[in-house]
C-alpha cells in the first residue's frame, strides 16, 4: 500500500467507501451488510488499507453500524470518516449529529468529520461552529468537506479557524472537475481530495453495456448508466483494456491509478465483494506511465456522456441539423 502523507495524517491511497454497507438502493441484500460489509473492512485493514469513509446519511446510520464492531477491534489501524448531513446546521445540532455518529461507530472520536455538501440556503460558514465545537471537546480529530468548491472550502477554513484538511468530491475519468482548481489547490497548501466514485459507480470497470445493464435502483438512477452513455463509453473502455493488458491488470485497477496518480488525492472505492477490494488495494501499487496517462486522458476527453444537463437544446440543435 502507498499513503498520502499531508496536512498532518497519512491516509491510505486507496481507502474503503461504505455507502453500500446497508444501503438498499445498491441491491446487495442482507448478507451483504451482515456478512461481506465486515469482510471487506476487515481485509482491507489487513492489506494497509486505513482509510475508511462513512456518513450518518448512508443505510440512514446502518453503515457506521455495520463498522462498529469491526472498530473495536481494529481501531488504531482505521482512520475513520464520516459526514453530517448538513440540513439544520446550527452549532447544538451539528454538535448531537457528530456524538451520535461517533456512538453509532462506537469510538471515542472520529478522525475526520466531513460536511457532506454545502447547505444552499445558509452561509457557508454557518455549520463550522458546531464542527469545530466537536474538535474542541476532542470529539473530532480534523475537519474535512465534501462537494465544496474551492471558494466555499476557503470560506469554510476560515469560518473554522483551523484547517479543513480535506474535500470529498466525485474524480474519475469520466468526472475530472476536481482537478482544475481542487487538486492544484491541495498540493500547493498540503491539503487533501478524497477521490469519490473513482470507478465512475461500476462504469469503469468495464463490466456494464447497453446490453448488460446494472439491475439495482443506484444505478438505473444514474444517467451513465443509460445504453446510449454506455455505447458512447466504448472507446474509453477499451482504452482502459488496451492500458490494463499491458500491466496484466485489470480495467477497474487502471481506472483507480489514474485517479491517484494525482498528488495528494486519494480514492474510496465502494466493493461488492472481498475480491473486488482486493483488487482495488492492489490498484495503490501500479505506477501507470506518462505515455499510458496520456492515452487514458484522451479517451476520457473524447468520451462526453449526457448526463441530461443540457439534452433539450442539444437534441433540439440535432434535429434542425
Ligand atoms: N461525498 C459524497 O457526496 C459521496 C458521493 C458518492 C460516494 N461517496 C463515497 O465514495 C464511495 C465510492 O463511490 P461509489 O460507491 O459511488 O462509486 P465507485 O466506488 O466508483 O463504484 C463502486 C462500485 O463499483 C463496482 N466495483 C468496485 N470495485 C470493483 C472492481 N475491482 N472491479 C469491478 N467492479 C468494481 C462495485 O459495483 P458492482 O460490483 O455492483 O458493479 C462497487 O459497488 C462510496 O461508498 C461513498 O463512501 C461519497
């Protein structure tokens, strides 16, 4: 396993997300979150893996649940992460959201406390009074965000007073937004990008086509996942193949190098099973080359799904051509 060593912690390149640890809409079933979820924390943790990212809205607490127990046994080797979800972030509130998470996990303090996405409605400002409240009473180790861009990440570090070390945003090579102005801005200043969704939800492994559709609720919701995305998605599939052959890898681990082939970001993939995790932490120790980099950024520039953002005035153009 490689880290990332930055902003006071060393993370885990590749790390663990939990969204699917009791989550229905993933479809995994019940063995799943009573069986495999434990599985996959517990080898992970055994293959270097100490990144681990939660969030009270996931399975609505039944992820962190499904953590605990593993916690109790493991917790020095975890570096656990978790979100709150910032509806009514007034400081009493904010302050009650983080123990109950931290009791739902059973520590004694979470090592980074995300805000999970802006709230549109308040200052941005408004919920780092109860988060830092929570690092006062030595609750939380660090402050983190999620889905932040880089003004609003500035304004929340300085409403806290103290560095929100890290920012938890969608980066794979379908979404590479993050690294404009987000991952520059964590080099320069020794900050963190956790990398979500970094295999684009199952997309980039190469596994789904518009003739093998995924079945669960997660993904018939999301528009990548439409047959014409993932027709149009073929060109950069192959190219994932073409570049995993040449290090007898496979598609999915080629997706998740790219990722953290970027300074000071690193990547929470979800699993579907130990297999999947283990090939995913195998993934940290592959050093794509600067020419293999390059074909893999093409293809991913080459490769414009629609995502429903604009459809109606494209397909208009369309037709009148
Ligand atoms: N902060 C936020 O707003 C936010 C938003 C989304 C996610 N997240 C976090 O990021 C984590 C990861 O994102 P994500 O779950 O959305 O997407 P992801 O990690 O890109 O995709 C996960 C899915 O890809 C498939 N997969 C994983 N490893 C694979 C492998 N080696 N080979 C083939 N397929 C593989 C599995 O699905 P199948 O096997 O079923 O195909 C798995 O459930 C979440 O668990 C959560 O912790 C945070």
């Amino acid at each position: 396993m490689r880290y990332v060593e930055a902003a006071g912690v060393r993370l885990s390149r590749i790390g663990i997300g939990t969204w699917q640890f009791g989550s229905v809409e993933w479809g995994y079933g019940a063995d799943y979150s009573e069986q495999t979820a434990t599985q996959i924390i517990e080898r992970g943790l055994e293959l270097g893996v100490n990144l681990i990212d939660t969030a009270e809205l996931y399975g609505f607490g039944k992820s962190e649940r499904i953590l605990a127990p593993v916690l109790k046994e493991h917790r020095d080797e975890a570096f656990i992460a978790t979100k709150v979800t910032p509806i009514v972030p007034f400081s009493p509130w904010v302050r009650s959201r983080g123990r109950a998470s931290a009791k739902r996990l059973g520590v004694d303090h979470i090592d980074l406390y995300q805000v999970h996405a802006p709230n549109p409605t308040l200052p941005i400002g408004h919920i780092m009074g109860g988060m830092v409240d929570l690092v006062a009473d030595g609750a939380v180790t660090h402050l983190g965000v999620s889905n932040y861009n880089l003004a609003q990440w500035k304004l929340s570090e300085q409403a806290a007073g103290i560095p929100v070390i890290s920012n938890q945003v969608r980066l794979n090579l379908v979404d590479r937004g993050a690294l404009k102005a987000l991952a520059p801005y964590a080099r320069a200043y020794d900050r963190i990008i956790i990398a979500y969704s970094p295999l684009a939800q199952g997309l980039l492994s190469g596994g789904y086509s518009a003739a093998r559709l995924p079945k669960d609720r997660m993904r018939r919701a999301n528009p990548l996942f439409l047959p014409e995305n993932l027709e149009a998605a073929r060109p950069l599939l192959a190219t994932l193949e073409r570049v995993a052959q040449r290090y007898g890898a496979t598609s999915a681990q080629i997706a998740l190098a790219w990722v953290i082939s970027h300074d000071n970001v690193v990547a929470i993939p979800g699993a579907s099973s130990v297999a999947q995790l283990e090939h995913n932490v195998a993934a940290a120790d592959l050093a794509l080359s600067p020419e293999d980099l390059a074909e893999l950024g093409s293809a991913a520039v080459a490769f414009q799904p629609n995502t429903g953002v604009g459809t109606f005035p494209r397909r208009a153009l369309a037709a009148l051509r």
